[in-house]
C-alpha cells in the first residue's frame, strides 16, 4: 500500500513542466478526464493489490517470499524508469508514451488477472511496472503542457482531489472485489479503464514534445535497474536460503558492483539520469534522506499490514481495506493546513515534528495482540501515523522544490518521487529478512510446550515460508488445530511487531536527519 498516499513531489513535476502549449479551453476537461483515470490505474494498483495478497498467497499456494515479489517486482521497474519514462516523453511525444504505457499496463494486468501460478504472476507485474513507469511521469506532463499558467493551478488542484478520492476507494473496491469476485477481477478492473483512457487520449489530448530535454540515460537506467534487482533479489532470498547461500552472495556483491557503476556514469555522464550535482545542496540532500527513511516505514509495514489484519485478526478483504481509510481521509483533509505551516514557520520545524508524530503511530501498531475491536486496537495508530504524515509530506514537496534552481525543479521532484519508490523497495525486502527471523524463533518457543503429532509438526515446519498463511490439515483435531494455530498467529504478531518498532526507529530517524540538515529558509541551489 505505499501508494495509498501520493509519492512527494508529485505536483512538483506538474509545476516545473516546460512553457506550455495550451489546448482548447473545450478540451481541458478531457485533458484532465484522461490524466487522471490513467494516473487512477497506478494508484488503484497500488492501493488493491495488498487487499488481494493473502487471497492471491492462498490460491497459489504461495510463500511469503513470493508474495513479495509480487509488490516487488512492480516497485522495482516503476523505481528504476520513472525519470526514463518521463525522458522518454519529451523526446518521443508525451501523449504517445502515455498511451504506450496503458497498453502495456492493460495487456499486463490481462496476464495477471489469467495467471496461473506466482511465477507467470511475478513477470506480469514486472511488465506492469514497466507500464507504470511510461504512464505516471507522461500524466503529470501533458497536465503541465496542456494549460496555461493561470489554468494549470486548478487544473493541479482537480488532478490532486481526484488522486485522493481515487486512494480512498481504491482498497475497499479492491477488498470487496476479493471478497465477493475473485483477486483476478483486482487485475481485470484496469482494462475498462485502461480501453476508456486510449480513446479520450487519442480523441483530445494533444501531442507535445521537447527533444532538447528527452536525452535518454539508456546505460544508467539499465545499471539501476540490475543493480536493484540483484539487491533486492540477494536480500529476499536471504530469507529462506541463509546469506551464506552462493546465489544470494553473488547477487548481493553484484548488486554492490553495479549500483557503484552507476553512481561513476551518473558523475560523468553529461545527460545523466540521476544529477549527482543536486545533492549539493544541503535541504536537497537532508530532504531526500528524510524521504527514504521515511517512505522506507511507510512502505514495509503497510505491506505487511493487510497479511496482519486478514490472516490474523479474521478481518475481511473489504473491513481490511476500509481499516486505512482515517489515514487518508487526514491526509486530504490537512494538506492544505500543512502547506500553510511552511509559510508561518519554514520547512524545518514540520519536518521534525511531523516525522516525530509518524513515528508514534508507526509505534502504536506494535500494541494490538490478536483480536480486539477495531476502534481501540489499530484504529489509534491509523489516525496518530496520518497526521504525522500529513504535517511531513507538503513542507517536504516544498523542501525539495526550493532547493534547486527553477530549471531544475522538475528533474528534483524525479529524483525525490523515485527515491521515495525505491524507499518502499528495499524496505520490504529488508523487513522482511526481519519478520521471517522472529516468526521462526517465536514458533520454535510456541511450540515446544504443544503436544502434537510429528507429521503434524513436520507439516508446519514445511510450510513457515508462508508465515500467517500456513494451512493446517482437516484431518487435525480440533483442539490440536486451535492451539496450533493461535501459536502461528501469535508468532506472526510478534514479526509484526519487529516491523512496526523498525518504523518507528526509520521515522524518528527521518526527523532527525530534518533537524540535523533541513534549514529553516530554503533558498536554491547555485546552479
């Protein structure tokens, strides 16, 4: 779910578009109408898919670990070729790309919604990635090139009202989905919309295009996206095989080797996708760690969460998808407040405090055991960590844009809005290296005091890759099945519990890189 609020800095690449092109005043609303439903499939992916995973886990027979690859594979393209898709824009026309990327999303969601096993599943949401990737940045910039200066604010404010309804919807349609349909109509929900999205866009959308500015990093975008995936491959596999495995060594010292020849060609190359240049400015770097420390909380335990509320604590796919809905409803109701603080006290104080609010949330989700009322177990946590997040994300737009020069802005917002996705990434393959270790050793504790049967024990033995997901035989007794089972759900709420403390740490962690490097009067960086 760590899309179920917009990435930072997603106006910002709206707002640093280049000199616009405006369209027709009668064409502005299907400008918009397209935009936002083809923005709508990312964000409804993001928010749905996490609803279905414990449905899709069950289905497929599937481990945790490749359930992870689920979200992970989508995150990593998307991380790895968001500046490319919007480069790729600018050289070979925005609305084509756009286009192109809805295609590929639809085709991809067509594939996931048919297949087969958690392999076939995995390449399809990679693919969807991809798709993503070519879609998100070319919304934002037919926006931000098909108004005029004084349209294109409202025509921010409507993209952004819509983002918000679009996040809040998205779960409990996407729950009630699973509950009532099937998972696979999660994927197949995108293809009406995907086929609407194609017609208004070749019907009304203009085409524009800036080849001066869409010089593509071809070399660097590969070196990203090798360099991530061996990280994240080595870190997920750990998991399961031990880091003294040879495959794991190998993709994590190739994920080493890589990702530093990436950093040596962004640092010479002359059209670089990732400006090393702009971490000159201090409040861009101290901005962009609060990010990923930040986005990297937000991201682990919100993946973990919905696993939490529907294997453990009995919640169905639609109740566990409503369980959020606080958290955004506080985000669309005080982003205009929060932005307002920035003008009355600068960017550093919001940047503290809102992070230091985020991190009590994050740490009121260790608090719920198994079972309970909603409204006093994680009801609490969901209302303390949207307000911290919603004083966190405006001054943290603001931060970033103000940091570098004007011309330079939308490259900034890029590389912030991609740092955020890479945030999530990595978190959840390293969380989750986290919540396998403490299941394990809590089950092992559980279950030594439990009298059962050796076939029985060797059966869940078999199966503690898949954490709360383990099935336990018909044929068990009652009583055995009831004791086995509170000993799985109590292992996995201590795992839980790991996570959601490790958030708390990365968010507190977050506003002290706020106090420690933001300054209170951002002023743009020399070019």
């Amino acid at each position: 779910m760590t899309i179920l609020i917009r990435e930072p800095c997603a106006d910002g690449v709206i707002r640093s578009g280049d000199a616009p092109t405006p369209c027709q005043k009668s064409s502005g609303k299907w400008v918009l109408a397209a935009t936002i439903l083809g923005s709508s499939l990312a964000f409804i992916d993001g928010t749905v898919v996490n609803v279905a995973l414990p449905a899709l886990q069950k289905d497929l027979q599937a481990t945790v670990i490749g359930v992870q690859w689920v979200i992970e594979a989508y995150s990593l393209l998307l991380a790895a070729l968001l500046l490319v898709g919007g480069s790729l824009g600018d050289r070979y026309g925005r609305r084509r790309i756009f286009v192109t990327g809805v295609v590929i999303f639809a085709a991809a969601s067509a594939a996931c919604g048919f297949a087969g096993g958690i392999g076939t599943l995995i390449a399809a949401r990679a693919l969807q990635g991809i798709g993503a990737a070519l879609l998100v940045p070319g919304s934002l910039a037919i926006i931000s090139n098909s108004f005029t200066e004084e349209d294109r604010g409202r025509a921010i404010g409507t993209w952004s009202s819509f983002s918000a309804i679009t996040a809040a919807i998205g779960p409990v349609l996407g729950g009630w989905l699973v509950e009532t349909v099937s998972w696979r109509a999660v994927f197949f929900l995108n293809l009406p919309v995907a086929i609407l999205v194609i017609f208004i866009s070749f019907r009304h959308v203009p085409e524009s295009s800036n080849p001066a500015r869409g010089r593509l990093d071809s070399l660097g975008a590969l070196l990203a996206t090798l360099g991530l995936g061996a990280l994240v491959y080595g870190l997920i596999e750990s998991s399961s095989r031990g880091f003294a495995h040879p495959g794991v060594r190998v993709a994590l010292i190739s994920s080493i080797v890589l990702l530093a020849l990436f950093l040596v060609l962004e640092a010479r190359s002359k059209n670089p996708m990732l400006p090393l240049a702009l971490f000159r400015s201090r409040n861009f770097t101290g901005a962009n760690l609060l990010t990923f420390l930040l986005y990297a909380a937000l991201g682990g335990t919100l993946f973990f969460l919905p696993l939490n509320l529907i294997q453990v604590q009995r919640y169905s796919p639609t109740a566990a998808g409503a369980a959020l809905l606080p958290f955004i409803l506080i985000m669309f109701l005080l982003s205009r407040w929060a932005g307002a603080l920035v003008q009355k006290y600068g960017a550093r104080i919001p940047l503290v405090i809102g992070p230091a609010v985020a991190a009590a949330g994050f740490a009121l989700f260790a608090l719920p055991g198994v079972g309970g009322s909603y409204w006093t177990t994680f009801f609490p946590a969901v209302v303390v960590l949207g307000i911290g997040m919603a004083v966190s994300v405006a001054p943290l737009t603001t931060t970033v844009m103000n940091s570098v020069t004007g011309h330079r802005a939308g490259v900034a917002s890029g590389v912030n809005n991609a740092i955020s996705r890479a945030a999530g990434l990595l978190a959840i393959a390293v969380l989750g290296i986290a919540i396998f270790s403490v299941f394990d050793r809590s089950l092992t504790r559980r279950l030594e005091n439990v009298d059962v049967a050796p076939s029985l024990r060797q059966s869940l033995d078999t199966q503690r890759t898949r954490l709360a997901g383990i099935d336990l035989p018909e044929s068990v007794p009652s009583r055995e099945r009831t004791l086995m089972r509170n000993a799985v759900d109590l292992a996995f709420v201590d795992g839980f519990r790991c996570i959601t403390l490790a958030g708390a740490a990365l968010a507190f962690g977050s506003a002290v890189a706020a106090l420690l490097l933001i300054r209170s009067d951002p002023r743009p960086a020399r070019p």
